[in-house]
C-alpha cells in the first residue's frame, strides 16, 4: 500500500474508516478465531482478511505430512513437570557423523515447549557467538507458522534458531530469530527462551561424546496469540538440526523434519495439532469381531524392535557409533520388544522402539470399524523393585501410526520410519515380581489407524511404539509375535469390533 504522507488525509481517512468498518462486520457471519496480522511494521500499512460471500476460507485439511497431537498441561515448565507426558517423535539416524533427534512437544496456557536431544558424537560450539553463523555449528532452526495453511504468508512465519553452548553461557548470544516477510526471512527481535546441555568429557574436541538436548519455551505472544490456541488447532512446524563435527573438514548434511521440509514452501512442513486425539470410537451396535495375530486364522504379523535390546546395544558391537544403529535382533532376542527412552543423553544406547505391521482383515460389507484396539502383553521391565539406584518407574507409553514400508527381518534403528500420527497412550506399571504367563495385559486405541486403512485400500497398518520417558531403568519388556506357540496368546493382537455406526 502506497504511503500518504497529507496528515489530513491521514485523519480523515481514519475517520471514514472507523464509520465503515463496523458496517464492514454487520454484514459478515461470525467465523472462528484466526491469526490475522493487521498492521505491518510500518503502523500504517493494514492487511484484511480474504473474504468469500462474507464467509472467512476454512483451514486446509492436514496434508500428507506428519500430524502430532500435542498434550496440554496446566503448567508453566512442561519439560520440567510432566517430561515424560510430552508427544515424541523423531528423525535422523545414528553414524559416526550423522545425528539422530527425538522431539518431545507439549503446551500450556502461555506457551508451547519443543525439548530436542541430539544423539552426537562430536559437540561443536562457536566460543565467538556475536559474530557466529548458527547453522555452522551444532544447533537447531525451529520454523513455525501458527495457523494451517500451505502457503507462507506476511508476518506469519517464525524461525528461531538457538545452537549448543556451554551452560555457562548468555543463551541470549546462541539465539537468532526470523520472521517471513513476503519473500525471505528477515532478522526480528521474538521473545523466547532456551537451555541446552550436554554429556561427554568435553566440546569442541576429538573425543567421542553422548550428544547434547535444546529445550525451547515459546510465549504463545510471541506469535502473536493472546491464549492458548483451540484443542484441534493445526499449526504447521519444521525443523533443520545442523551439525558439526570438525572444526576444520567436512561438512556435515543438516537432517530435517519432516523429511522433505523446504523452508520456504509451508506444503512441505509438519502439522502440530493443539490436544491430543480423541479416541476413534463410533457409536453404533457391534456385530461382530475379528482377532488379527500371528498364528490365527492364518494371519502373518511382522513386527521387530530396534535400538538397544534389554542390555543397552549388547556387548557385540565393535563400534557403537558404526554398529548400533544397523543392528537387527534376530533369533530369541526377537522374542522381546523392549520400549525404552530417557532424559539422560548419554545413556542414548539403551534406547529401544517397537514397530508392528497388523494385516487389515475384510469387514463384512455395508458395515465399518466401531472400534481398533492393540493388545500387548508385559512380561517384565529394565531395573530393580525396591533398589534405592535401579528402582524402575512407570512409562507412559506412546502408539501411532508410520509408513508400513518396512521388514522384521532388516528393520533397524536407521531405516525405521518416522512417525506419520501419534494416536493414544497408556500408563504401564512396572512388575514387582513376574505374573506368569502371558503377562499383564496393556491396551491402546488404534481405531483411526484402522480405519485409515480401510478408507485408503491398505491391505495392512504399520504402527510404532515408543515413550517419552526420563528416568533411568524404564524399559518395559513385551512380548512379539515371534514367543513360540505355547504362548501365542502373549504375541501383539490387533482387535478390531465392526458393526453399524
């Protein structure tokens, strides 16, 4: 818009446009809260919504992209006061100069928390911030654009970057923040916090380290929110980690999320979804069920569980940072999936996934999925009841939805897919003592996944299964498809109860 520089024109301008806007709103239907900036940076330039038949447009649907539902907690410290309650998810992969991330989310009234440890084995900070470029250094650009939309619009992009550094340091000289102006993304000043931490005998040298973690807290004011967003608001989120490890050699690749995330295009980012889902259950009579498991009715279940085992990566592998990450169990130690994560970075070998691919059974037609539930059974977990050092705790264990793209036989820590959609969770206790077979049994929803399946034609559903967990001894030991017939009623079961809805 071309400035006016009359200042009468000016007053009277303001004048007519105060008598016109409230005529401007009668003739508008109420529409839901959106972000709309009104004023640029100038104070004189003003942006209005796009209207259509005095209707505002409708939020996009989510695209192909990872959607994560993200818990709300009354709190102002997330990752202080409920680590363990936050969504995870994850990207990356473990080699001696590639890094792997778990991203652990959450909000509250005020603000939204993003907790990001970095498996790394060599920490490099620059000791000279004022003068830095962040992305040559150990550090993470965290885009975000609180609305959903595919197309990045004035004033409603944000970037804030925020690189590794001794705990000692101004975090304020580690911080860099963006906003999208049109065409590029501009140096602005955007209230935010980090800390960062890290483990291993020292940064900025040759010796193999445990990696390092970045925790954000982003005043939902700073974007330009005045409270928390609605439960099912979908926000659009990216990530770049970038990574150094030599201070003069290669260069290291950034690693991004989601995989093809480009930070100019919004198509191509993540969606972040205020609330967790709610469950997928339909109404209606049931009127029948289908139990999907390996050795019944004649169905084929894979599943595999990468990372460290029960014995933190074993005792096998030559190199940790060459090794671990390719490992695939096989044989007895294919018997056990093991659900592991924790707070401390360096204990990153002990870290174990779970991924299942159920086949989708036909439904009787003219009848849909009231309801998907996946059954497990825990039959022991990392740790000592009663130990004042390895006493274990309880996990709040996460199912959602990946690409079934994979095999048991060569899944590994590596080439497992990232998360699609988280869908449930469920407290599991650890066992004072062993229950006998086939364990206790523990259940998640998985009704969405199900259907999905159907309406998209998929012949199977791939679902993983992790925690967000942060003390030390949290594994929990279930058993696979793979335990032996006389406790095939202990191998992972897919439920699924059809009817009318």
């Amino acid at each position: 818009m071309k400035k006016i520089e009359n200042s009468k024109f000016k007053w009277n301008f303001h004048w007519n446009l105060l008598l016109i806007f409230p005529l401007i709103l009668l003739s508008c239907n109420p529409v839901d809260k959106q972000i709309i900036p009104i004023t640029s940076d100038d104070n004189e330039t003003i942006y209005l919504p796009f209207i259509n038949n005095g209707v505002l447009q409708p939020p996009l649907p989510p695209t192909n992209e990872p959607l994560i539902h993200i818990p709300y907690k009354n709190t102002t410290d997330f990752v202080g006061d409920a680590f363990p309650e936050m969504a995870v998810f994850w990207f990356g992969e473990i080699t001696n100069n590639n890094n792997y991330y778990d991203v652990r989310i959450g909000y509250g009234n005020d603000a939204l928390y993003v907790y990001i440890a970095a498996i790394d084995r060599l920490l490099w900070y620059d000791n000279t911030p004022l003068t830095m470029n962040l992305d040559e250094w150990d550090s993470i650009s965290l885009f975000i654009t609180p609305s959903n939309t595919t197309q990045l619009l004035p004033n409603q992009g944000f970037l804030l970057s925020s690189g590794l550094a001794p705990q000692e340091a101004n975090r304020s000289q580690y911080q860099k923040t963006f906003r999208w102006d049109g065409s590029k993304w501009s140096t602005v000043q955007i209230p935010f916090s980090t800390t960062a931490a890290w483990r291993g005998p020292g940064m900025n040298d040759a010796n193999d380290d445990g990696g390092w973690n970045l925790s954000y807290k982003i005043p939902f004011s700073s974007l330009g929110i005045t409270t928390a967003p609605d439960p099912n608001s979908i926000w659009r989120m990216g990530i770049i980690a970038y990574d150094r490890d030599y201070l003069d050699g290669p260069t290291i690749s950034s690693m991004v999320w989601p995989p093809d995330f480009d930070p100019a295009n919004a198509q191509n980012w993540g969606n972040i979804s205020f609330g967790l889902l709610p469950d997928g259950i339909r109404s209606g009579s049931i009127q029948g069920s289908i139990l999907v498991r390996e050795g019944e009715n004649g169905f084929i279940v894979q599943d595999a569980s990468p990372g460290g085992f029960t014995i933190c990566g074993g005792y096998d592998l030559t190199n940790v940072w060459t090794d671990w990450g390719t490992k695939v169990h096989v044989g007895e130690n294919a018997m056990t999936a093991n659900i592991q994560n924790q707070r401390d970075i360096a204990d990153w070998p002990c870290y174990s996934k779970y991924y299942i691919n159920f086949p989708i059974p036909t439904i009787s037609q003219n009848t849909s999925i009231i309801r998907a539930t996946l059954k497990l059974h825990l039959y022991g977990n990392a740790g000592k009841w009663g130990d004042p050092v390895f006493q274990p705790y309880r996990s709040l264990i996460q199912v959602g939805i990946t690409k079934n793209n994979w095999s048991e036989d060569a899944l590994n820590w590596n080439n497992a897919p990232i998360l699609m959609e988280n869908l449930s969770r469920t407290w599991v206790n650890p066992m004072e003592a062993f229950s006998g077979w086939p364990g206790i049994p523990y259940e998640w929803d998985v009704t969405k996944a199900a259907q999905l399946a159907i309406e998209n034609g998929d012949n199977s559903v791939s679902l993983a299964v992790y925690s967000a967990d942060g003390a030390y001894h949290s594994g929990k030991y279930f058993s696979t498809s793979e335990v032996e017939d006389w406790n095939k009623v202990a191998r992972p079961t897919l439920i699924i109860e059809y009817g009318n809805p």
